[in-house]
C-alpha cells in the first residue's frame, strides 16, 4: 500500500485504506488485492477539490454512503473522528459535526 495520507485498519484479516489516490483492501496474509476504488479521492476521509465522503468496506468492495460540500480555501489536514454517531471535520477555519448514525 502506498498510503499518503495515512491511516488504515485492519478488520478481519483484511487492510482497508488509501492506496495512489484511492482506497484498496488487500488480504492480510496473502496480500492479494481485493478491491480498488477511486471513491471520492484520498484521504482518511476522501477528500477531492473541496468535496468529502463517507464510505463503507467490505471484502467486496467499498460502498460510498455519501459526498458533501465544504467551505475553506485551504486543504483539510486534520484528523476526521466519529463519536456518538457524529462525525467532526475541521477544513481550514471551519468545524462541521454530521450525524452519520446508522438508520
């Protein structure tokens, strides 16, 4: 895996994360790739000219939940976190909070 952004788990044998501008899902043990998907760019969360998204991975690839717009002239380096159903991202000088609980 060529990670740039870093970031990456590791969920029943298998590695979910950023890969070359994309997301890949190799097998732990063997290291043959599953899956690849540009989804929405790089990034822990995908990140591509002002634009975010959420998305979920299996072995059998991953499934892009959602994309949204948000505000900042400069790149959102910070770190995404989940908590209580609600995902926090800073870009630039702006905070959002989505609720992204399960329905």
């Amino acid at each position: 895996m060529d990670c740039h952004i870093g970031g990456y788990v590791i969920v029943d044998g298998y590695i979910y994360g950023n890969h070359k501008n994309g997301w890949t899902c190799p097998d732990l043990k063997t290291g043959a790739k599953k899956w690849f998907d540009k989804g929405a760019g790089k990034g822990l969360l995908c990140w591509d000219d002002g634009k975010a998204g959420l998305a979920t991975c299996s072995p059998d690839g991953l499934e892009m939940r959602g994309t949204f717009s948000v505000d900042g002239s400069n790149q959102g380096w910070a770190r995404p976190v989940v908590f209580g159903g609600r995902l926090y991202l800073r870009c630039d000088d702006n905070l959002y909070c989505f609720n992204v609980k399960a329905r």
